[in-house]
C-alpha cells in the first residue's frame, strides 16, 4: 500500500511538472509573437511580419524579399536597382530610396530606385495588412505599399490593391483598387485618400475580406471597395493569392510629376504585418522561418512551387499611372 501511495505522488509531481513546462512553453511562445506583431488582434492570428531588425546596412532577409526587377518600360520600374545604396536596414527600419545615377551611361537612366516583394516566398488571400512607414514628400515622389496577384492574366486583369501611395508635396495617402471593370469604367470611384502630415510614420492598413477591400490610415477608414457581382472583370480579389511589394519610385509627369534628378528620396518601413481571422483566409508556401515560433500558427516562405508562376509586378500595371482621386485614371 505504502509503495502505490509513492507511485501515485510521484505521478502526480510528474504531471505537475509537466503542466509548468507546458504553460511556460505557452507563455514564451505568446511573447515571442508578440515581440513580432507588437500585440495582437483578437481573432486574428498572425500569418506574417517583417520587423526589419537587421543589421545596419544589410538587404531585408533574402530567403523573404527580392529585389523589384528594373522594366525600363514600366513607369514605377524604370530605375529599379539592386544597388545597396536603395535597399538596406538601418536602425530597425527598412529604408528604400530613389538616388541620384552617378553614371547614366549605365543604363539606369537619371535614377537609381529600390524596391523589394515577396513573390516567391510569401502569398495570401484574404487578411489584414499593416505596415508603419515615414516618407519624404517633395517633388516627383512617388513611394507605395501594395499588393498583386499570382496570376497568368495581363494587367489588371488579375486585379492589384495599393495600400499606401503618396505623391509629390502633398501631405496626403492614396489608397487604390485597379481591376478590368476600374479600366474599362475610369468615371467610377476606385480611390480615396486622406490628409496627414507627412512628417511622422503612419500605420497604413488593408482589411481584405471576401466582399469588401477596407483601407485605413492610423486606423481611421480611407476607402472602402466591395463586390458587386462574381465577375473576374469587377471582383478578382477572390481568384489568386496576393503578395506584397515596397518600393520607393519617382513619377514621370503622369500622376506624380517628374523628378528632381539631383535629390535623394527616401521611404522607412518599420514594420510589416499580415493577420487573418482564425477561421477564413488562405496562406501559401508556409514553412519556418527564423521568425517562427515553431512553424505554429505563422505563414512564411519558401521559393515558389512547381507550377506557380512569379507574376511580372505590374509589368503593365504601373506603365504610367495618371490618375485623379475619386476615380484616378490607370494606364496599361
């Protein structure tokens, strides 16, 4: 009797014990993504985030970012460079450029500019994008936060969503929706914007929901899109997953105007954040990352699967972008 009295005990601290390694687990856990996500949403659960705590001067982890591929044709993508001088982390931010070409005889033109996207590592449908950014308004600006779908179709058959866009001197934030139907149909609404000082970070956000695209700045609404029928032409954003792009451009007179070829513009990205409601949305080619706590609950990347296609980024999307607020204008 007295030997079963032990057993019990020492069953029963051994399960005791485990429990406290269990909820300690839970506990470091929770706070590691926290420490990630800078809190969390309630019903939402973090799929993916880029703090951008890299050494000074280093590029975005490579495994995660690539650089925008230079199309001379493409308005925004003219003066695309991986020169280390348009691309880095410094002092826990991303900063991407637009900088004076030293040697234009090198076919980069008057500019050199940064960009980086997530095409073949990371791609989603349906969620909550954040992203906490500064930019430098003067003439010619022409920074964006925004995403594009994996798709064979031709723009903007595919559709696109521009998060975050601001242009030239104005203290203010363009949020943008480009479809076949937002084409075909210029007079209908697709845009809003807001006005901020632009002297400080904002946090610039998108809820894409299975009907409705919702664009937010400092958590105040900017813009709302939604479904009108089933159509690919109106409502493409529940055909493909969706990846993210940064990039810092300058304009070609079109919408931003041209720029000034001796300034240096500049946006920072101190975070990007991806979330979706626990029980909806999709996330594509999740595997650990050093980020990861434990491959639980927390989407990231690796290189594109067999038969997924890495969409040319607004090959034709952004070959000029004149466009006006209320119903802007896009050119293919």
């Amino acid at each position: 009797m007295l030997e079963k009295k032990k057993y019990r005990c020492l069953l029963a601290m051994l399960l005791m014990a485990w429990h406290t390694v269990a909820v300690f687990a839970q506990t470091v856990q929770t706070v590691q993504t926290a420490a990630c996500c800078g809190g969390c949403r309630p019903g939402y659960r973090l799929v993916f985030c880029d703090e951008f705590n890299g050494a000074d001067g280093t590029l975005p982890d490579p495994k995660v970012w690539k650089c925008c591929r230079r199309r001379p044709q493409v308005t925004w993508a003219r003066f695309l460079s991986d020169s280390p001088d348009v691309a880095f982390m410094k002092d826990g931010s991303l900063v991407l450029r637009a900088v004076p070409a030293s040697d234009g005889s090198a076919g980069e033109g008057t500019m050199r500019t940064g960009g980086i996207e997530s095409s073949q590592s990371f791609a989603f449908r349906f969620g909550r994008v954040e992203c906490r950014a500064l930019v430098n308004p003067f003439i010619g600006n022409f920074p964006a936060i925004w995403m594009m779908p994996r798709t064979d179709l031709k723009w903007p058959q595919g559709g696109e969503i521009d998060i975050f866009e601001q242009i030239n001197g104005e203290q203010k934030a363009y949020s943008t929706v480009h479809s076949a139907w937002t084409k075909g149909h210029p007079g209908e609404p697709h845009s809003g914007n807001i006005s901020l000082p632009m002297d400080r970070y904002h946090v610039y956000a998108v809820e894409w929901e299975e009907d409705a695209l919702t664009f937010y700045a400092d958590g105040r609404q900017l813009y709302q899109y939604e479904k009108q029928n089933d159509s690919q032409e109106q409502w493409p954003f529940d055909k493909s997953d969706f990846y993210l792009i940064l990039n810092q451009s300058v304009g070609d007179g079109s919408w931003a105007d041209k720029p000034d070829a001796a300034h240096t513009y500049e946006m920072r990205v101190d975070w990007i954040r991806v979330y979706q409601k626990e029980k909806t949305g999709t996330c594509r080619n999740a595997v650990p990352t050093e980020k990861d706590t434990g491959g639980k609950g927390f989407c990231a990347l690796r290189t594109a699967g067999k038969g997924e296609k890495e969409t040319d980024e607004r090959g034709e999307a952004r070959a000029g972008r004149g466009r006006k607020s209320g119903g802007r204008r896009a050119f293919p």
